[in-house]
C-alpha cells in the first residue's frame, strides 16, 4: 500500500507490500519522509523478505490487482494511496522461464507446461513494461517460431495468437507492424472452409483481421475472400458479428476504389443476399434494439442479448448506407457534354410513352396536342437540362429509365392516365420523377457519411438486386394515386409531396422485410389516413404543449377573464327573456306558456302567463315581479314539487323559492324548459343573481363555453411564440447588480 500523509515537514510515502510465499515475515509496512529513490525502497522490501542479493534480479514489484503493472524507478512516484504491491517474478525471469520451458525437449508434461507458459504470456504482455522487454528478449523468437508452424489443430494456438497479439499491441512496434505472416495465417484462416477449423480459432482470427484492418488496412484487405465471409454468417452468434464487422471495415476502406465496385456486386448476388436476410436481416429483434436505447431495467442477460441485436443492427445499417452510396456518384452529377447514353435514355421512355399514346388513337394521337415532353410534365423541350439539377443528377435519369424499361406495363398506363386528364389535373410526371427521386435520395441519406450508431435499418435493401430503382418504381405510383385523392393541380405539387414523404416514412417505420410488404404498406397509408395521422400528431402536441407550467398559469389568468364573459352572456340572455311552460293548476289541463324575463337592472324577475298565438315580449307592468333578493332556494329536476316523471323526458324542471306574506311560509314559482340549453343557461343566471347563496355557475354548458374561451384566447396568444420552443422549466432569474451605474454610449 501507498499513502502519501501530510506532516509539518513535508508529505510522507508509506509503502505496503504483501509476498504469499513468504513465511519468514509478515507484510511490509514502511513510512519515508522524504520519498527516497525506489532502489533505497526495494533493498529495504528485500532485506524484510530475506531475498539474497544474487537472486533480486528474479523479483519485482507489480500491484496486486489487474492491471498486473510492474513498479520501477519511472512511476513509482504515481502510486496512489490504498494501492496495494506484490513481490512478482522480473520480466527477465518470467522471458527465461518461457525460453527454457518453449525449448526444451519433450517430455509427458511438456505439453501442460507449454500450455501454462503461453497463458501466463498472454496475461503479462497486457502490461505495456513487460510487453516492451518481452519483444526485445530472445524468447519472444519462439514465440514467433510456434506461430509461423500454425498448428491448428492445437488447443494452444488461440493462447499463441493472444500472447503474440497482446505484445505486439501494448508495446513501441504495435500490431499494424507484425509483418506478413500475421495477416497471411488469419487470412488463410478465415478463407477455409467453414467446418476445416474450429469456431474459437475463426472467433479469434477474426477478431484479429479487424484490429489488423482498423490500423492498417492494407495488411488484411488484399488477402480476404468477401463471399467466404458472408458464408462465415451462416455459423454462430459471435462469428455472425465478427464477420459482419470485418465486412463493413473492408467495404469502408474500399471506398472511392475499383474494390468498392466488386465488394458491392459481391454483395448484391442472390446468394449472397439470401444469407443476408435469413441468417442476419431476418433474425433481427428491432424490439430489443429499441429496449437497448430506452430501457435501464433489464436484467444482465437481456442487455446482453440487446446489446447484440443493437450490434448487429448498426452494423447491417452501415452497410446498407455503403451499398446506398455507390449511387452517391449519379447523384452528384448532371449529363455529361460527351455523355451518350443519356440522350438514348430520354428517348427511349419518350418513345415509349408515344407507343402507349399511338395504342389508344392512332399513330398521330398527339398531333395537335401538346408535345411528348410537356405532357410528360418537363418544363422544356430538353428534358437533359432538368436532369442537371444536383442532386438528384444523373439519378433521377436512371430512375424513371429503369421504370420505363423494367416495369413497362405500368409507366404506359401511368403516361396515359395523366395524358387524358384534364390539363388542370395532370400529374407532372417528369418533374414528379426528378423530385421522387430527390426526396428518396434525402430519405435513405444517400452521399452522406455513414454513421455508426444508427439503428436505421431497412430490410427491403437486402430483398433485390435493385432497391432503390424498385423502390422508386413503386413510389412514383403511389405518387400518382396520392395525386388524383388529393385532385390537386400543378400549385399543389409541394403538399403532394409531403403527404408522399409522409406515407414512405410511416411505411419504413414498420420494418417491412420485402417490396411487397413495402408497396401494400403505401397502399394503406392514403391521403386521408395521413391527413388523420398529422391531426392526431398535432392535437398530441398541442396537449403537451398546455402541459407546460408557463401556459398553465396563463391559463389561470385567462380563465377569470373567460368566467366573466359567459356570466356576462348569461345575464344579457336573461334581459332577453325566454318562453317557458308553467304546470297547470287543475288535472288532466295543459301545461300554459309563461314568460320570464331579466329588468335590466338586475334586481327583478318578471314572470307571468302568455298567450301561445302571441310572440312578442309582453310589458313588464302586466307580468308578476319576484325581488331577486328574495329569492330563497332553488330545486332542480326530480326535486321540484311539480315534476311529471310521465312526461317528456327532454323537459327540464326548476322551481324558484320566494319570502311569501304568511310568515313562515314560501312562494314558488315553477317553471318547465323544453331544452337542457335553455335550462342550464337559466339556473346559471339565477345562480349568478343570486350572488353564490344558490351554488356556483357549474353547468356543463358553462364549462363548454369557458373551455372553448380559453382555447381559443390560448391559440391566439401562443401564435406570436410559433417557432419557439417553450421550456420545461421556468427561466431562472437573474440576480440583481451590485449597482446601477450604467453607461451607454452612441
């Protein structure tokens, strides 16, 4: 242990050390104020152990625990306090041991021994000291030796390849300097057939082939078979992934070279994107790569089987991404001046499209109409000239060649439906064409750099020789469908083009793992439920957005000024006066119209009966009056003395209780409403007149219309924030200044 303790003079180095094979003495226990030199410090550890002088060579001091570093003259001064030592075998020792026991003749427990040695080798060239000497020493030669035999069929290989590797590593040469036979014998490896060598070794020859291809590329690169490593991918979980990484590696360094070209037409064979989708694509849990990035509580064993899904998702995404790329040079290139397969291209779907017109009216069918290229929606009589915009370039040229050629049937009866239109509702498809393309270029980021942690894989890449000409294919038809739901005109080019990106998003968001699947998706996901997705999105966000505590106290502010106005509207109602029934007096007559009104100086109720013929409001001085300050009590429904439970159920009941001329008792006025409207409306207003004494203004209607107030007050002021991004938090207020000395100078 090391404990540097503060003392008047200056700091104190205390020094524990611990040996197991000491039975002489206990551990060592010194305090040195001031810190001597680390050999002062080892003669006194060796005179507390009774380690002879000839034999101190044989020892060192390393900590305890991992990492197993050796303590010298150079970093002793770094140890931390708490830090416990060990008396260990010198690097020189453990080098001579390895020499002695690698060459000496064979024997029954030589192979035991070998095996030991190489595992302790492996252990110790983890620390960069004894990597160091360990290259340096003559018995790394036989290291090297056991690794240029390459006997696979021994168990001790893997523990030669990590002892071999670690020192190479953690020493001045590093692993990208190991020369040939290295990367030829890994290389050799993994080129054999799948069942030649066990899974460890090819486990471990990969690993090694992707550390020798992050340093140094070129060592490994050359050497290595791409379709032998996709056949790797048919073989366990590690090596699946192993080999996927080495794959991405090998096609990243490949990139801008005639080898990016071959790793991607290897790639893109049937067989080789079979084993893709069955044994990688296919298997792929995206639920546990969703849990791995949000979920904190899985047990070890699910983050582990969620970190290799999470793995083994990223990597496919790189490789997609790579794939993708290699279009990244038709998007960033117009038509060439000595380009001469671009005008052909354009001939040949406009010839096309002239054969589908000629199959319906003739040769002539255009004649006299507009020309090929205007109803095949370009804007001029060049089409090359639109095929120069970057991006899309040269791709969006290729796209819809692609489609004229390979899905013939379909562009034919795309050009005459949008032909025969009226000119108004004609989808532009030329320029639909370019944008389509455009759009599914920014969509799959086509040309940007590759990203590692990115979990944004689609499987529908892997499920055809030509994806993204298939993709557009299928685009560009629901384009065109989207168009004639939206019945839009050429004004409305933009919002179709929106509503299509929004169907191509929603549709990849379910991982569809073929174009099949992908164009059914984008056959559900019409205009109209696009349209209720963006409705349901924005009511969301408009929810959480009045979550926040900033709108929650605007909308106590607000609320008040609301409250007013519907009591204020209430009360004017009242002035208005409304028709009632009042119940009939004797049985089996008829309930008799009456009418209730509010002075307009809010202290009266007028009420009396009406004739029905008569639609007038009646004068005041003929109506029976009631003091709203009277007024006593107020019943409600099945509550009131009057009601009828064999009526109409859509009548509405309330009576209305008076001080009366005999002491002691009280005048009722009761009153039947023919709508919940009316009613609500009224006993809200009694309720107001009544200062609280009847209960608080609580009516459904009332809360309704406060709401409605609110909302709409709350859209209004919040127009002037569109944009903005409201916090979470309320902002922090800064403190006041020292003072109020302020300048400003023009």
């Amino acid at each position: 242990m090391a404990e540097r303790i503060k003392s008047t003079s200056g700091p104190v180095f205390a020094v524990t050390v611990t040996w197991e094979l000491s039975c002489v003495r206990d551990n060592f226990q010194q305090k040195y104020d001031p810190v001597p030199s680390w050999q002062e410090i080892m003669k006194d550890i060796f005179k507390h152990f009774e380690i002879k002088e000839k034999l101190q060579e044989n020892y060192m001091m390393r900590f305890a625990e991992f990492p197993c570093m050796f303590v010298d003259e150079h970093n002793y001064k770094n140890l931390k306090p708490l830090d416990i030592l060990h008396i260990s075998r010198s690097p020189k020792w453990i080098c001579e041991e390895f020499g002695r026991i690698m060459t000496s003749q064979l024997n029954e427990d030589q192979s035991e021994a070998e095996a030991e040695a190489l595992v302790k080798i492996a252990a110790f060239s983890k620390d960069p000291f004894f990597a160091q000497y360990f290259l340096e020493n003559v018995s790394f030669q036989c290291l090297e030796r056991e690794l240029i035999k390459w006997d696979a069929e021994s168990p001790r290989l893997i523990s030669i390849l990590h002892a071999y590797c670690n020192t190479l590593e953690n020493s001045d040469k590093g692993l990208g300097n190991c020369g040939d036979v290295l990367p030829s014998k890994v290389a050799l490896t993994i080129e054999s057939q799948l069942n030649v060598y066990s899974d460890d070794l090819l486990h471990e020859c990969l690993l090694i082939a992707i550390s020798l291809c992050k340093l140094k590329p070129s060592l490994i690169s050359s050497k290595l078979n791409i379709l032998r490593l996709v056949q790797h991918m048919t073989k366990n979980a590690e090596i699946k992934r192993e080999a996927l990484t080495l794959l991405v590696l090998l096609f990243k360094a490949a990139e801008g070279t005639e080898r990016e070209k071959n790793i991607f037409a290897l790639l893109s064979t049937g067989s080789s994107r079979r084993i893709l989708m069955d044994h990688i694509v296919g298997k792929i849990d995206f639920r546990l790569v969703e849990a791995y990035k949000t979920s904190d509580k899985s047990t070890e064993n699910e983050k582990k089987q969620q970190r290799y899904e999470y793995d083994v998702c990223c990597l496919m995404q790189q490789l997609q991404h790579l794939m993708l790329n290699l279009q990244r040079h038709k998007l960033l290139r117009g038509v060439l001046l000595d380009d001469t397969n671009a005008p052909e291209k354009v001939r040949e779907f406009c010839n096309v499209a002239s054969e589908a017109d000629g199959k319906i009216n003739g040769v002539s069918g255009l004649k006299g109409k507009k020309s090929i290229f205007n109803k095949l929606g370009f804007a001029t009589e060049n089409p090359l000239n639109e095929f120069n915009e970057v991006p899309p370039g040269c791709l969006a040229l290729d796209c819809i060649h692609y489609f004229c050629t390979k899905r013939k049937d379909e562009y034919e009866k795309l050009v005459l439906e949008n032909c025969y239109r009226a000119d108004s509702l004609e989808c532009p498809i030329g320029r639909a064409s370019i944008e389509l393309t455009k759009l599914l270029a920014v969509v799959f980021k086509v040309g940007e750099p590759v990203v590692e942690d990115c979990t944004d894989l689609h499987p529908i890449f892997f499920s055809h020789d030509y994806p993204f000409e298939e993709i557009f294919c299928i685009c560009i038809n629901i384009l065109d469908k989207t168009w004639k739901e939206m019945k839009a005109t050429a004004e409305d080019f933009t919002k179709v083009m929106r509503v299509v990106r929004a169907q191509i998003l929603r549709v990849l968001q379910l991982k569809p793992l073929n174009l099949g699947k992908f164009e059914d998706g984008l056959k559900k996901h019409t205009y109209k439920d696009i349209i209720e997705h963006w409705q349901k999105k924005r009511e969301l966000f408009e929810e959480e957005e009045m979550k926040a505590p900033q709108i929650i106290e605007l909308r106590k502010e607000l609320e008040r000024e609301a409250t007013e106005l519907v009591r204020l509207q209430r009360l004017k109602m009242m002035e208005r006066g409304c028709r009632f029934r009042c119940p009939a007096k004797g049985r089996g007559n008829k309930d008799k119209p009456c009418y209730l009104i509010l002075s307009v100086n809010h202290k009266f109720l007028h009420y009396g009966e009406v004739d029905e013929k008569v639609t007038e409001i009646p004068p005041l001085d003929k109506l029976q009056k009631i003091n709203v300050a009277e007024i006593k009590s107020l019943t409600l429904g099945k509550d009131c003395a009057h009601f009828n439970p064999r009526r109409c159920r859509d009548e509405y009941y309330f009576s209305l209780a008076t001080d009366s001329n005999k002491p002691g008792c009280l005048e009722t006025v009761d009153i039947i409403a023919t709508d919940q409207k009316t009613y609500q409306a009224w006993v809200d207003g009694i309720k107001i007149l009544a200062k609280g004494k009847l209960g608080k203004m609580d009516s459904k209607s009332a809360k309704t219309e406060i709401d409605m107030l609110l909302n709409i007050e709350l859209k209004l002021q919040l127009l002037d924030l569109d944009g903005v991004t409201i916090p979470t938090c309320p902002l922090v207020v800064p403190p006041l200044p020292s003072n109020y000395n302020f300048c400003y100078s023009l």
